[in-house]
C-alpha cells in the first residue's frame, strides 16, 4: 500500500467509513452499543475483532473468509500502546503520538521507531470525526494492518470517553 485512504465516523454512528476517494472501500462496525466487538471489512479482506477480558481486554482478530480462524492477537499495555502478534510470528506496535490522540502509529516490532509502518490521523468537527491514514508499506496483508490500526485506535478512544463520562 503506497496511497492514502480516509475514514469518516458520523455523531452518534457505531460504524467508521473507509474511503478511497470518494469510492467506500471499507467499514468498521460496532453490532452493539454496550459491546467491544468489531466487525471490519476492507477490500477483500473481512474480520472480526473479538475482545475478551473484563479489566484487561485482549482482543482476537478473526478472518472470517478463512472459516473463523484466528490470524492475530492484540494485547494492551498501560501509556495507551497495544501490540499485534499475528499468526505467522510477526508483531506490530501501536503507539499514539500526542495526548489528544489526534495521531497515531503502527510499526513493525524490532524495526527502528521512526520506520512506520502506517500513520493515522484524526480531526474531530463537531458532529464527526474522521481522519487519513497513509503507508509506504508493501507488506502483505496490509488491509489487516490498516483495520487493526483503526479498531486500536477507535478502542482508546471509547475507553476514553467512557472514563470521562464516569468521572462527570
């Protein structure tokens, strides 16, 4: 993936649009108001992100193209950061870049930090929030990638809302 897509989440909505373009090529979709769970589809590639856990989440990504067979797993770490491990070996880093979230990345486990693997951006207007998110990176599976960055993302920020919902 050499080009940059943009996602759009609407006020109220529990879906994040992907657009290449003006062309949706992608969704993420929350089935349930009180749930985590996400189902994700982009291009080809259709997912579900399973998260488990009541305190401390994990989060199993599911290929639903591949007969519900777990490709990857994400583990939370306390300082917002979250890591990919994926079936084959290969583990991804997630990390925001400032305090408001307005960025974040994922890069490769072991590679130099400053080597990302892809960069999200987000502009939150009063009843939207959306965003871009750009790759120089041909590695396979990149739609993977690029829905785990988003679902990441959009999980910290729930989780964020939520505690300054509770402390109101």
């Amino acid at each position: 993936m050499s080009k940059k897509l943009h996602w759009v989440k609407e006020a109220f909505s529990r879906t994040i649009v992907i657009l290449d373009g003006e062309k949706e090529v992608g969704k993420l979709s929350r089935q349930a108001i009180f749930s985590y769970d996400i189902e994700a589809n982009l291009q080809q590639t259709h997912l579900l992100f399973d998260v488990k856990g009541f305190i401390l989440h994990a989060v199993d990504v599911i290929d639903l193209n591949q007969g519900n067979k777990v490709v990857g797993v994400i583990t939370f770490s306390f300082g917002r950061k979250a890591e990919l491990t994926l079936s084959t070996g290969e583990k991804y880093l997630w990390r925001r870049q400032n305090f408001l979230m307005r960025s974040w990345t994922l890069t490769k486990a072991g590679r130099d930090s400053s080597q990302e693997v892809l960069h999200y951006d987000r502009l939150k207007n009063f009843f939207s929030e959306k965003g871009d998110v750009e790759g120089s990176s041909t590695e396979s599976g990149s739609e993977l990638l690029i829905l785990t960055g988003l679902f990441i993302g959009g999980y910290f920020l729930r989780k964020k809302r939520m505690a300054a919902a509770a402390a109101s």
